[in-house]
C-alpha cells in the first residue's frame, strides 16, 4: 500500500472537506501518499487528478462544499465507464480509494468493486441522512440547523401574523430532516415520505390549531422527489381551510453552510477511521457510527437495508408538535 | 399631550420592536404615557390596547417581529371602521398615534387623518424598501443579509457542482433587496421588477457563463407581485440553456431573524425622532433618513412618489455581476 | 401523582427551555398540572411559584437561557433552607420535581432527597458536559458551535497576519468544550485540566509549527478555575517564543445563543423522558443518553463518578490538530 | 496607465476581498492589467507579487480576512524601506498602487507619495472606523454585528442569572465599535475613550439599576490602548458594588468572520470608485462614502483630522442605554 485516493460523489455535504482533511492527515502519518480526484466518478474516468498534501488541506476544515467537487456521472453506470475509472486508477498507483458520499456512490462502489480488482471503504456524507449503517451522515447535522435557523425565522413573522407557513426542505426518499428539523422547531405539522399524505385530515387538524387561537402554524414538508410539492399542498389545503398560506422552498442551501462542530468531529472521526479500514484490509465497507461506536456495512447493504426513522423521536413527535 | 399610541401595520420586519423600545423610552422621559396597540388597524378598531411602561419593552431590541403584532385591515379602508378607529383614540385619550408600517400603512394613515382631527406620526418599517422619504427601512438591512446567507449557502454547492441556480427574494413593486444582496453576494444574474425580463437575453449570458467555464451561477430573482415565479422561469430557460437549474424561494423567512445592528440603530433613531416628531408638532409627516440625515415627508409623497433604485449601486451592477 | 414542580438550576445552559417545554407537554398530557419554581433552589425556598400550562411555553423552544431563571443558593445547603424548600412543597401539593442543572445541582439534590420525603428527577444541563451519566448534557452542542464560530473567525485574522491566538473557552474541571471545539476548528494546540500544561513544551511545539511556515496558529484554552489564565499562559509563553500573540476569553457568552437543533432535540427527548421517569417510580435519578438510548443514574453517581473524554477523541487528538 | 497593483496593510478587515474583487474586475474592464502585492507593505519592500485575474478572485466576495495578507512593516517606515518598496513598483511596471488600510496606513502612504513619483489611491478597511473622510469603513459593520451578537447571547445569561458582565470590545483611540454596538444591543453602560472613566459614578449608576429590580447588567467597554482592561474596571466596581461580575474579551475574533452585506456593498463601491480615481487622476486622495455620495480626502487628512462620533447616536445614547 503506497498510494490512496479519495473522491467526492454525489451531492455535496458541509463536512466533506473536513474529512478530506482527517483522511489526508492520516494517510500522510502513516507513510502513503494522497492523490485527490476531482469532480466524482466522471474525474475518476477522465484522470482529473491532483496531489494532496498537508498544505492543499489547509483552511478547508470550516468550508461548506467540497474541494474536490463532486457530479452525477451516467457515465460510470457503463462497463465502458469503470473500465476507464479502473484505468486511472491503475496508470497512477493509487492502491485504495476512499469515496465520500450516500446512497448513489456506494451502489456504484459495490459494483465497480465485484468487476474491478479494487480497494475501496466508503464514508457516508449526505445530508438526507437515509443511508443505513451509521446513525448520522456527514452533512446532517449542518441541513437541520439550516432547517431549524428557517422554521426560527418564520415563527418571528408567523406570531405577528396569523397565518399558515409551509417549509419546504430536502428529504428525497425519507424524513430524516424534515423529523429532526421539525421537533427542533417545535412546529405543528411535519409531512415526510414515510407517512402517506391526507390533505382531509391534515386540514382537520389545522382548523383546530385555528380555533384553538394558534397565531401561526408551520408545517415542515419533506420534498420527497417532486420538489415544489409545497405549492400544491398549499393549494390543496386551502379549499379546505379559510387560512392565507405562504411557501418557502429551502432547496440547496441546506446543502450549502459552514459544517456545524457535530458534522465535522463525524468527518474528521470517520476520515481517519476510512484510512485506517484501508490500512487493515476492510475494504468493501462503509465507514459509519452506530450509537457511538465505528461500524463497518458491506456497501450492498447501505443502500438495499432501509434505515429506520429514530423511533425515541417518532414516539414523541404527537407530544411535541400540534 | 399626554398619551401616544403606537401601533405596528402591513408586513412586519426585523428592528420594529427596537423601534417600539426607543419609542417608548423616549416618550416616557417627556412624561407622556405610551399605549399599545394590538395587530395594527384591526386592534385600532377593535379596541385592543395594552400599557407600555418599561417593563414591556425589556428585552426585545433584538427581537425580530413586533410585539405588537400586525395584521392587514381591509376594514381600516371603510368609512365605518376609520370611525370606529376614531372612537378608540378618543375613548382612551391617546392624543397622538406613532404608525410604524410601509406603503399601505401611510396610505391608509393620510385618509385618516383627512377625515378625522387626529396626530399622526409614520415610521417606515418594511423589508421591501420601497418607501419614498427614506433611504433604509427598518428590516431591509436584515433582510439583505438574509437573502445574502443564501446565497452564499448555494454557493457553495454551486462551485460543488456544476449548476444553475435561482433565488427568489422578496421585492413587490422594486428590486431593492434583490439588487443589494445580488451585489453583495456577487451573483452572475439579477432580475428585478424596474427592468423588463428578456428569457431570451438571460438565456444567452447564461450560455456564455457556462462556456466561460464557470462552476456556478445564480440568478436572484425579485417575486415581483408573483411568488413562485422562478420556476416559470427556470423552466423557460430550460428549454434554451442545456444546464441543470434549481429553485430556492426564501419567502417569509426573510421577515424574520434577529435584526442586525443597522437595523436596530435605524429603528432606535427613528423610535426616537417619531415622539420628538409629536412632541414638535410635525404631525401628518413619516420620519425618515436621507443621506445620513432626519427628513420628514408628508404621508402622500411616502407612496406617490416612486423611489428610485441608489444610482451608484445600478451604475456598478455590470461591473460587479456576470 | 397530581402535580409536577419543575426548576432550573446552576449555570443555565441553551435548551433548558425546550426541556422544560417537553416536560410541560408530557405532563399536561398525562393529565399532570404543573408549576414553575422561579430561580431554581432559592426560589424554592422562598416560594416563588408560577403555573406553566400550554401558553406559558410557546414559543420558548428557541429561546437560550431559561424562562424560569436559576441562581446559586447557599441557603439551600443547609438544613432550615432544605428544610423551607420542603415545606413549599408540601403546601403547593408538588408531588414530584424536575431539576434541571449540572453536578452542583444533583448534589443538592441527593441530599434533599435523603432528608425528605419528596421524588426527584434529574435532567443534565450544563454546557460544561461534565455530568456522568449522559454523553452529551443539555447546551454543550450549542457551547461547541459558539466556541468553533470564535475559532473560524480567529482563523480568517490568523491567517492574513502571523501571529499566534488564545482563544479562551468554559470548562471548570474538565476539558470536554475546549476539546471538541479545538478538533472541530482545527486549531493546533488544545490545553485541558485533564493534561497537565507543560509551558516549555508547549512553546517548542509553538517554534515548530512559526518554523514550518504555518501563517497562524490557534491555542484553544479551558479556562479550568482561573478564568483568564490564557492572559499568564500568553505572558509565559511570550518569553520563550519570539511571536506575537492575542487573547479572546468568551466567557458567559458561550451560555448563550439560540440552542441548536442537537440541544433542542436532547432537551425534548430528556423532558419526555423525566415526566415518564416520574409516573414509572423511577425516583432518585438523573435521566440522560449513553450511545443513543436512555439512562437512568442515581444522583450520587453523576457527581462522584468521573466522566471520561471521548476516548475515540482523544485518540485522534495529536492526528488532527498540530 | 498600464498596470495598477493593490495591497491590503494594516489590520486586516472583513471586506477586504470584496473590495479587492470590485476593484479587480473595474481595472480589468477598463483594459488594466492587476498585481497583487503580499503582505502589506512588507510584501512590497520584498517584491512578493502575484497575477491578479478573474480567476484569482473567483469565490472570494464572502470570505473574512484578506487573500493578499497583511502585516505591520516597521522597515516601511525608514528612507531604505520606502526605496526597496518603490524599486518594486518600478521593476514591475506597477503605474498606480491601491491601498486598503487604515490610519497607519495612509500615514505611510503620505511620506511615501511625497519622496517618490508614485500615484497612489486610498480605500479605508480598519474596524475601528476612525479614518477621517468616511462616515463607515470596511469591516466596520461586520464588527459590530459580531459584538452585538456577544451581547445578544450574554443577555440570554444576563436575565436569567442576575449579574454584571463587561463585554470588551476593539476600538484604540475611538469608540466607535461601543458605541454602535452598544446602542444596538440595548445595553446598560458604554464606556469609550472619548469619555473619561469615573468609576465612582459608574458604580454609583451600576448600584441603581440593581436596585431598579434589573434582572442583568452590561457594560460595553472599549479597549483603548489596554487589551484585557476590562479585568481592572471589574475589579473597580467591585469595591464599590455588591455584584458578581464576568468579564468576556472578544480580541480578534471581531476582525474575522464573512462580511456584512453593508460591508461589501462598501467594499465594493470603492473597490469601483478607488480605479476610478486612478483613472481621473485623483491619486493622493482616500476614496470614502460620506453622507451617502463618494468623497476624496488626501492622505494626511484621514489621519491628522479627529473624526468626531456621529452626533445622532451620542444625543439618544442616554435614552436608549441605562
């Protein structure tokens, strides 16, 4: 083992760069040389490559994105693709590759790994948080603060007004953010993906908050995979309910932002955790934290098990919300 | 003169409770008492008064929101509930009444005081800045800084990937926060209510950002009098610009947020100046601060006359965007 | 089981609002009234009671401090102090109390419960996060983020001029802030009270890293029992390392700010969780999260046992920073 | 006019890279082409220069600090510094040199504009705001919306305990910063340079508002020539008033952190109007804002004439503060 790589992949999460820096750190200690690959899967295949070192990771720890950038790449799902993805690897010694990302990358990761004589540990950074095998994602702690600084800032208006909010946040397949986010808040209703919609009893219940002289009411809507989804809701709810309503749509700036000091002791912990499971052969796993303590999850199983909701968090949400 | 009544109305905005405090402060020392009331004009006719002494105004200079409360009245634009409003004023003695609110609240305050023997004072309080009279409203300071911390959430995601995004801020009639906080948050495209929108010219530039080799591009997108109106127009762009877009509508969490010290110093000195407005009989005038200086203008001008966009900010705008 | 007391007590710490709110509801819900005690111990003593039903604790979720005060009592250390906070009690029908604090607090506590008759839960806040019996306490997420914020904007000075900076943080006998919010921040050297402080070999690693060209260097410090200690360690330093250098103590301000989403959520989970405590007869201990699930730990224990730092922190300590 | 160079001197501020950005972009637009001098005037004494394109102030507009550093140069100070520094200038073609700085700043460029033909522009970038010529200079806001986030957050501490706090702020011969902040921040005592120190009066007052029932007291105190002064006022008071009392230092983290839109909409302004000024032949001249138009003061004015503290604030500070 002489030389490890490591790439970014799919959407970018506040706390990438801080475990670029943990992994570059850790790598260097222990002798290897790093090579960083630009802009995901698709640099992998064209051989965009740069060199890390101590000083290329310097001032990134804060830094929301990633240096390393980070696309979708149609191209790698093609054999033609990891043929060349492996060429690169191959034509510059890079011995083991560390690949930052959810769902997406280590679905590709599993495959390229079966066809492909190939070291790779995976770190999850996403902030939908729905990979299963870590309790916490890279990136998550920072979304719901960016939610929670959002739902704050409506409360300010919606206890001047009386009026009924509709916010908006990220959430593709499941709820995580927009549960978290919306106990933090404090608000009345929060919509997710795991539970089915009923704009009938939705509307019950904020007619009740209505009578029950609420001066404002916010409801947190995961986007599920229509983003914009909010609008129709809005408008669904309203023949039902004689309430003006407003929307905010948050979109990528929850992805956007300083990490928050959780999602960086996460990257920095799991970055030198991803170098180490390189260096004692638990390759074809992911790197994550499971109540406190490193776990290893085969990448078939990050994306085929469905990771569960909190169940402390959905067993008091009726307490804390209405 | 023996008692005021302050009222907050229209839109809230960030700074109208340092706003209240200074009031407050300021008419207690002159020896006058000071009532509240409640959810503007609506309160006003309704009656909904509360006392406020220093023990109410504690704590919230950095409050976003009003402690008073706001609603829209379109009771307030009928004979019968301008009288009613009359009867309260008279009913409880207050002698002259501080209106802290935007364009509607001034326009409604000059047929009011038409018709009815009765001091009013205004203080422009609105995110949007559109009032003449003024160069800053309370609120639009933390508004821009708002729509600012978006922008530079998505871009950091936008140097990440290599993508297109519009932010829709607020802005009714005038593109004043779009226009600030676009400069500020040096963004490639500014589309505003004062300049005609060409999808085919936008389309172009964003073309040429794109061969240009820039990672990201934003487009910030005033509301206009339709919000949501950025996914038409993403949506038209789409089908000339061969680049993926996203949408992020801020709405309403732009009202809200603690206010930023400009705010809070404006909302303070115009606290201020409103009661020594009363006090020096400089009734039927909105203070305001033009060039650095106290100015007062007669209710009719804050709305009739169009404020134009700062010069030196539109002069600069090519300079500083693309 | 018809009425629940809550108090905070100690050094308030961020979320104790949105604990007291979760209690509240829970309470409420299982058919409980409850009563506030104003100014923790010492209001107990002298009865400074108020009742907390729905609207007492809307929106307080994201509020810092606590709505209920809290002050240090000596008076509650001796035995006619205990002896009159019982007797409030007895005569306001309090059948059981939440306490909301840190060691000091649960201290108290044990005593109290020893000698009289009355059921006691504990709930950890403090931003020290020094208590046994829980991995995080109540506002030592939102302590971290407000010490990391000081240390990312000392970081943008330190690295336009070479100097070297002592950032100051809490910490009374422990080391868990500075730790955490040293590996977060990247700084290069973290003084705890668990270390022993060595100056000479602090400034020959100081030399090393002005040597290798570092353009700025961060040195975060608990303050231990010596609040401004940072001001001789600088001093001691100075005369053995030719570099300017600056000092920042945060001090109390690191008590303040809105709770983040990681507090609010610990706060909720932990209110639940003590209201529950209570109805299952589970008196006499402190309610807290040990890898992600509940914890029960008799009073006694969350002061007398020691509570280690993260070892898997302290592990990657040297990896990180430097 | 061939080739314009920019260097940042002085204390760095927020805002710097704003300024350079604009200032980059007019010099490019106008067929200039730009160099960037390191480290203040040390970097133009050692000749340490670099290309200053588009590409170069890429994603820099939000960034605290500077990217061209800044130091404090005594060499620049002597006959053989200058003739170093001007031989740099020579040998690189630099026609006109702008200059981001403050007092100490101007103060050398005067001398070094009267012995050597060399055409010089002024913008002012200091925290303290206390260059004549400007009403605000870069980084200004942004520091006080830092201190007043401080003391925000100690407010949140300050009523729930009842204690004394002094907050210590930047400022060396000018209060400024206090005095905005302080206003803004609604807080009890200001104490700034321009004002002597009584601290028997202060006590005296300090005594009242603990008796007036104030739950929490803050002193903003400016550090003038003595950094860590507040520790001595504190222990003052303390002969004098039966309180407890914290002191916080906020140091450097005042001068970090990403610029305030007011700030870059400043920084930007003159970044325009400082190339501008190149172009028109206004060398030896400081380009600032006053009353809200541009304005030129020659070097030796900003530093020699006393800007006074804006008389609007002063006049209310007694009814907005105690």
């Amino acid at each position: 083992m002489k030389r490890v790589g490591i790439l970014t992949s799919g959407g970018d999460a506040p706390g990438m760069n801080a475990c670029i820096r943990a992994a570059v750190r850790t790598a260097l200690d222990n002798g290897l040389e790093v090579t960083g690959i630009r802009r995901g899967f698709s640099g992998l295949i064209n051989g965009e490559l740069c060199r890390l070192d101590r000083r290329a990771i310097r001032n990134i720890v804060h830094r929301g994105g990633t240096i390393l950038e980070t696309t979708r790449s149609p191209e790698f799902e093609t054999q033609e693709g990891m043929a060349r993805a492996y060429q690169t690897l191959d034509r510059s010694g890079i011995d083991a590759l560390v690949l930052i990302g959810g769902e997406g990358t280590f679905r590709g990761a599993g495959v390229f790994e079966e066809e492909f004589d190939i070291t790779l540990v995976g770190v999850p950074g996403t902030i939908d948080n729905d990979v299963y095998g870590t309790d916490y994602c890279i990136g998550f702690d920072t979304a719901i603060n960016c939610a929670l600084g959002a739902i704050d800032r409506i409360r300010d208006t919606a206890s001047s007004h009386e009026r009924l909010f509709f916010l908006e946040v990220m959430g593709h397949h499941s709820g995580f953010l927009a549960l978290e986010s919306g106990i933090a808040g404090g608000v009345e209703e929060i919509l997710i993906p795991e539970y089915p919609l009923n704009i009938d009893d939705l509307s019950t219940r904020l007619q009740e908050y209505l009578k029950a002289g609420k001066s404002g009411t916010i409801v947190v809507v995961a986007e599920g995979n229509r983003p914009g989804i909010s609008y129709q809701i809005a408008s669904a709810v309203k023949k039902k309910v004689d309430m003006e309503s407003r929307v905010c749509v948050l979109g990528h700036l929850q992805r956007g932002g300083s990490p928050t000091a959780r999602d960086r002791i996460l990257a920095s912990t799991l970055g030198v955790a991803a170098i180490q499971a390189v260096l004692e052969g638990r390759e074809g796993n992911m790197v994550g934290e499971v109540k406190g303590d490193l776990s290893y999850t085969c990448f078939k199983d990050t994306w085929q098990k469905k990771k569960p909701l909190p169940a402390g968090l959905t067993s008091i949400l009726r307490l804390l919300s209405e």
